[in-house]
C-alpha cells in the first residue's frame, strides 16, 4: 500500500484536469494514409533556422531523398516523402495562414513508393559529433509538438553529462493518442531507440514516464524491457500540462528546473516516444523524417483514427480519408485542444510537428462571454510555472512588454491552463502568445 500511495503522488504541483476525450481512438490500431498526389513541405518546420533547398523545379526526386539542407546549427535537413517530381518552389499555404517557402512535390502515380533499402549504420562505431551530424541530417526534431531540433538536445556543452535520458509518454493533451499507440504497438522499437541515444549520452539510466490512463501501455513496456536494461517505466498521474520537460522532471524526480535554466543543467535529457522511435528506425532502416503518426478525432469528424501520414500530406486530403467533416463542423485545429492551432486553410500541410487533427463542432467552439479580471487567482494556482497570468494578460493588452519581460513571461510555455481555469473567459493564453509573437518580431527588426 505505501509503494501505491508513493505512486499516486507522483506530478507537480498547479495544473489542470480537463476531460481527455480519448475514448475515441485509444484503442484503434495505427493505420497508414494513401499516398496522395500533390505534397508540400515547408522549409521551416523547426525552431530555428529554415532549411535550404538542394533541387530544383522539374527535378525527380526519391522517397527519402533530401530536397532540402540544414540551414545552419539549429537547423534539420528536409526529405521527399515520395517518389515523385518537383513542380514548385516558391510560397505556400502555411498552418498559421501565411505563405511561407516550401517544396511542391507531384507523386509519380507508377512509384512503388517503397524506401530504398539502405544497411543499418554502426551507430556504436560513431562518435557523439558523428552521430549528432547523423541525426541532423535524418531531420529528426522533437515529435511532442515542439519541434525542436534532437541533435541540438544532444549536443552537450563542454563539462556537463546526462545521467538520466527521461522520455516523455505522458501525452497528456486531450484526444491525442498517437504516442500512446507507438507505446503499444511499437515498444521494441522505442527501447532500441532509447538503447541508442542512452549509450551514447553515457547515461545511467533511463526513464520513460506514462501516465496512468494508458495502462496497455505501460504493461507493453514492461514487457519487451530486458532485467538487465536499466530502463524504468515510472506511471503517472494523470494531470495536464504533465508532458511539459519542467513538470515531467519534477513528477519524476522531484526537482526543479530553475528559471532560464534547461534540462540538461539537472543532468537529465527529455525526449519524445516519437522521437526516438524515428531515431531507431534511421539507424535500424535508412529511414529519415518523412512520416509520423497523427491522430484524428473531435465531434466533427466522421471517422476517428490514428493514422501514419507522410509529411507534407494536405489536411484536407487527411479529413476526405476519414470520411470527411460533419456539417456542424466549425474549427479544425492542428495538435491538441489545448496548444494546437486553428486552421486558416484545410490546404495546410502535414508538418514535423503535427500531432494531431482535430474538428470541433459550434458547441465546442463557442466562445464564452468576456467578463472583467475579479482577481480571483485561478489562473495563478493553475499555472504550473508560478506565474501570475491576469496581470501578464493585462500587460499584453497595454503592450507593455518590457515589463512582461521582467515578470518572467519568458518562462510560459503557453499550456492554456490559465484560459482553461478563468470564471471570466478572459483568452488569458492567447493574449500572452500575441504578445510574445510580437515581441520575437521586434527582437527580429532589432537585430
């Protein structure tokens, strides 16, 4: 009893519980979406800088091949999806609405679509430098929604180690369950790609951290991990925003990462499920980023699924295999309900980061009537960051955002739990998020 009271106590402190609508596609099988005829890959999937493209307008390209280099450090290479031909590149419909740089690629309707078969590289005979640069050139980047580049987690600064590789399966946005999946149907191949990036980080250990509501999950792990591995599954409450690095480091190992500090000061490198089973595919298979499983589900979606989709796959060719929008359909949004982003155009593409499509319906995409600040504090016990929202809100209103600096709205990873929590329906979060945007652009001209 006392080992089953220490693990319910595993979280963090603040946070929120909204309602996690999984039912839907939890316990459906993975499956992978048609190839389609026309693919659009953006240059600029990843934080940092965009990537070059290396082929031009007319040009065949293979499935896998790179079309596009990193465009510096902080940077991934970019590979075709599909056997097919360049048509355009030039400005494209981004996620957000914009028209951003990007590669057209028109599918060869006679390709096999297969992966050239490539051997399996020595990752043991690589060095750290060599297999950062490996990793740099699969595109690998952060799966959870983030897309952060992986080499860059891995480059480590002169004089610091990790002793704890801590992967994040604790998926704790509502709907999505596409990292639950791979736990489940995939476990051999994420404990291979947790085998990899361990050794070479020179870890002690490593920990894979899983909420409670993916029970399946968890028993898959334990299963396939060898008693001579040093990989533990450590279950979790179930809490929202639990997947954030902060909150996964202090549920775990009940330390705080402090401010302007990462987690590897602690010693400790967070990775996605996602992400280091595209590690061990690249090493094991030859295969770069080119695909990721995204979920698809909400009320205005015919038929919920979790589907592998290649990158660059329109959304609206994703919903049409789905069976389409219901008519009361009235948002679709790319990644959770909780951070994801509405769709300006159904013609978005697929990206690195998609984890997750999802269409809500006028019920769920009422907007509530604005009420002023009664300083109640909800906000504030919700932030699982300590800030102060309301006042951070008010600050972005007036656009005083030197002062927003000095009250630490660096640290807010825009979760939404304050928005989530408000009795005034004050879009606290997307007030914050304009802000910091304008901030960036203005940090941008300054440069």
């Amino acid at each position: 009893m006392r080992a089953l009271s220490t693990l319910f106590k595993r979280s963090f402190s603040h946070g929120v519980h909204p309602d996690e609508f999984k039912e839907r596609t939890e316990g459906l099988p993975t499956q992978r979406m048609p190839f389609v005829n026309r693919y659009v890959l953006p240059l600029h999937q990843h934080l940092g800088a965009p990537s070059k493209a290396v082929v031009s307008s007319g040009q065949r390209v293979l499935r896998g091949q790179m079309i596009a280099e990193p465009g510096g450090f902080v940077s991934t290479a970019l590979h075709s999806p599909v056997t097919g031909w360049v048509r355009d590149i030039g400005p494209h419909r981004h996620v957000d609405g914009r028209f951003v740089p990007a590669i057209e690629i028109e599918a060869d309707p006679y390709a096999t679509q297969r992966l050239a078969v490539k051997p399996a590289l020595d990752w043991k005979a690589l060095s750290m430098e060599q297999l950062i640069a490996e990793i740099q050139q699969a595109g690998i980047v952060g799966l959870g929604g983030a897309a952060f580049p992986s080499h860059v987690k891995l480059s480590l600064p002169e004089g610091q180690r990790i002793r704890h590789l801590l992967i994040n399966g604790a998926e704790c946005e509502p709907y999505l369950t596409n990292d639950h999946r791979l736990m489940v149907e995939r476990p051999d191949a994420l404990i291979r790609g947790i085998q990899i990036m361990r050794e070479k980080l020179g870890a002690a250990e490593a920990v894979i951290g899983v909420e409670l509501n993916k029970p399946d999950a968890i028993d898959a792990l334990h299963r396939h991990i060898l008693p001579e591995q040093p990989i533990r599954v450590v279950s979790l409450r179930v809490k929202y925003p639990q997947g954030a690095e902060k909150m996964l480091i202090k549920s775990i190992f009940g330390r705080e990462v402090p401010a302007g500090q990462l987690p590897r000061d602690l010693e400790i490198s967070v990775n996605n499920v996602g992400t280091v089973v595209a590690v061990a595919d690249y090493f094991e298979q030859g295969m770069p980023l080119i695909e990721r499983v995204v979920t698809v589900s909400g009320p205005g979606i015919a038929y919920p699924a979790n589907l592998i989709v290649p990158l660059g796959t329109p959304v609206r060719e994703v919903l049409r295999f789905c069976g389409g929008l219901k008519e009361e359909t009235r948002e679709v949004i790319l990644g959770g309900p909780m951070m994801g982003m509405p769709l300006a155009s159904l013609d978005a593409p697929i990206l690195k980061g998609s984890s997750g499509i999802l269409a809500f319906t006028a019920a769920e995409t009422a907007r509530p009537k604005e009420y002023p600040c009664i300083r109640c504090g909800r906000c504030v016990e919700a932030c699982p960051y300590f800030l102060n929202p309301s006042r951070l809100a008010r600050l972005a209103k007036a656009r005083l955002f030197d002062e927003m600096k000095a009250f630490n709205v660096t640290e807010c990873v825009e979760c939404g739990s304050c928005t989530y929590s408000c009795p005034s329906g004050i879009p606290i979060v997307q007030l914050i998020r304009t802000a910091k945007d304008s901030m960036r652009r203005r940090q941008g001209k300054e440069q």
